[in-house]
C-alpha cells in the first residue's frame, strides 16, 4: 500500500506509458479500481500518440482497460473497446494469432456478462477449435476456453453439459497448476454450481467450503474473489433450507461488497437480490420487497432492463408482491417479465418456467382459473419458488 499511496500524488501526464502499466498492475492489486481506469486511460490515450492506435502495444492497452470495464461492470464501455481490438488483431495479425484469439474469448466475456450467451458461445467454439489445432487440448489456454464454454452453458441451464465440460477442465487444472490454483479453485466453484442448480446441494457444499478456506488463506477476507466464495456457500445454505446461517453470510457479503465495489456495482446487487430471497423465504415479504425494489431498480439502470439479473429481480419482486397479497401489482411484473423472458432467454430457460409457474399461482389468486390452467398445462410441475 506504501507503493500506491506515493503513486497517487503523481501527476498522470508526467508518468512514463510503460511505468505506468506496472503502476496499474499495483492498483489493480489493491483494488482501487477508479485509480487503475484512471492509468489505464493515460496509458492507452499516450500510446495512441506515441506508437499509432493499431500498434500491439497500443491495443494491449485497450484490453486492459476493458477488463477493468468489466469489473466495474461497465460492460458496454467494455464491449465497445473489444470489439475494436478484436478486428485490429484479426486484420494485423490473421485469425490463428494467440492475440487475434485472446481478444475474442475476452469479447466473448462481454457478451456472457450482458446475458449475450449465445454469441458468446459462438465465438468459444471458434477459439475451442482453434486452440485444440495449434496448442492442443491440454495447453492452459485450451483448457480456459472449455471453461468459459461450460460457464456458458451453466446460464443457460444446461447444467449436465456443463458439468461434464467442468470436469474436465477441473482436472486437468489440478494436474496442470495444482490444488489451490485461482484457476482451479474457480474451476471448483463452478462445477459446484452445476451441482446445486442439479440438486446435488451436500456435494456442493463440500467443495464451496474448500474454496471458501483455500481463498481465505491466499487472498484474505475481503478480496472479492473470497467474498464471492462466501456468497455461493451463502447460496447453498439458503437452497439447504439452512436460512439463519444463509442470512448471516449473506449480509456480510453485501457489506463487503458495498464497501469495496461500491452500492450499485453488479456483484453488489447480486448479493442484495440473494439476501432478499433469503428474506423471502423466512416468510419477511417486507424485509425481502425493500431489497428487491432498490435491486430492480439498480439493475435496470446498471445492466439494461433485458440483463437476465435485471429479469429475475423483476420476477422475485413478482412472488413478493403476491405473497403480500398485492395481487394486481403482481399480475402486471409478472406479465411483463415473462414476455421479457421468453423473448431473451427462451421458453425453456429454467427461469423461464419457473415465472410461468409464478404468473398460474397470481392468476389462481385473482381467481382466472382458465388463464391459469393455460399455463398450468404448459408447465405442470410447480416451478414456483426464487
């Protein structure tokens, strides 16, 4: 912290573009993100100058500055710097370059991050088979694209491939990189979340636990990989039915979150939309509705009102209203946002069905039995639950 303290009363012009790059790293490091964009730019902006907007330097820079983009999660200013590095490196560099590919899986990240799965899952393949060609299939880089493909597939709720491609990549990381690698420990949170969307939540628990220790000791408590540990395990308790300890680990994750991501960042919101359905299931429908407003509304300005968080915040303030008997408040969200859905993650999208189930049991109350039946038939197991 020494180091970024005396950095920080430098004037950002007088700073040289490649020390700057290693300052930036240090921020990144400290997770002082306004002070890391802020280099980041100065280093892209005095490239741009110095060496010419299409020099490898100059969009190395670019990269950068959307990775920080999308941890802020900013993720058109992100979306709109890849896509600009991704066709310099294709018309520079060829489609075979590691760059040209590096640039896609990292445009393919903002597409996955706005919800965009199935061009982000377009552009995996391409990279996937690319990868396999010219590195073959157990070169880090290879491994990485099948886990951002079964990370794909795991928002898509297609939770046995994913967790088949998850695997895979798990174990070649353990035997590549080691037990506590970041990237194998990544690899285990999210095969236990192919886990628990399965059912399997004790399997899950198990390996979230080990993450959760394993990302204490290498990271400390607050660094927001650990925090986001916890939320998961926090995630499993509420599934367990084990509420109390899910809420406690709950409000110490939105806590953190709010002091080192700031109120209306995405993973910030994240995790006031699980303790609230955490509240929700304790029965404290105004606990739960004084979250999910604030989240609804955060969202949609943050992530746009088709982002599938955004639709699930709509659809569990939905069941809120409902459960306080606000039923025509209810029927109108509902409505709303299983047209949104349908149309943006499809028919068969789990969340899809289960807001089908919501809108039946709305119905049900405001006593349209024909409209519900219709709905009934289209899903006839009870969805009906956040």
């Amino acid at each position: 912290m020494k180091h970024t303290n005396s950095v920080a009363s430098l004037k950002l012009d007088e700073i040289n573009p490649s020390v700057g790059m290693q300052i930036a790293l240090i921020f990144g490091e400290a997770l002082r993100l306004k002070e890391l964009e802020a280099l980041e730019v100065m280093v892209m902006e005095k490239r741009k100058r110095m060496l010419g907007d299409d020099h490898p330097d100059t969009l190395t820079s670019m990269e950068s500055l959307a990775g920080t983009y999308l941890f802020q999660g900013r993720y058109s200013d992100a979306e709109a710097l890849m896509l600009v590095v991704s066709e310099k490196r294709k018309l520079m560099l060829g489609d075979d370059h590691p760059d040209t590919l590096k640039g896609m899986v990292n445009l393919a990240n903002t597409y996955k991050d706005q919800g965009r799965w199935s061009d982000a899952e377009a552009i995996y393949f391409v990279v996937l088979e690319k990868r396999k060609s010219l590195l073959g299939d157990d070169h880090l880089d290879t491994i990485l694209t099948i886990a951002e493909l079964a990370h794909t597939y795991l928002f898509q709720g297609r939770w046995k491939e994913a967790e088949a491609l998850e695997v895979v990549v798990l174990g070649k990381r353990k035997q590549l990189l080691g037990e506590d690698h970041r990237d194998t420990l990544i690899s285990m949170s999210n095969l236990a979340s192919a886990y628990k969307e399965q059912g399997r939540l004790d399997d899950a628990e198990v390996v979230e636990l080990e993450v959760v220790e394993k990302r204490k000791r290498s990271l400390g408590d607050d660094h927001p990989f650990t925090i986001m540990a916890i939320g998961n395990l926090a995630y499993t308790y509420k599934e367990q039915g084990r509420l109390k300890d899910a809420e406690a680990l709950g409000v110490l994750v939105l806590e953190k979150c709010k002091g080192i991501l700031g109120d209306d960042h995405p993973r910030t919101l994240r995790a006031m939309s699980h303790l609230a359905v955490t509240y929700w299931k304790q029965g404290r429908w105004n606990d739960a509705e004084a979250l999910q407003v604030v989240t609804m509304e955060k969202t949609e300005r943050v992530l746009g009102d088709d982002h599938h968080w955004t639709l699930e915040n709509m659809a569990n303030l939905g069941r809120t209203y409902r459960n306080q008997g606000r039923l025509d408040d209810a029927v109108l969200l509902q409505e709303a946002v299983l047209e949104k859905m349908r149309r943006v993650l499809g028919s068969e999208h789990p969340n899809t069905l289960k807001s089908i189930s919501s809108l039946a049991a709305t119905y049900r109350g405001l006593g349209r039995m024909n409209e519900a039946e219709a709905l009934e038939a289209v899903v006839p197991h009870n969805h009906d639950d956040p």
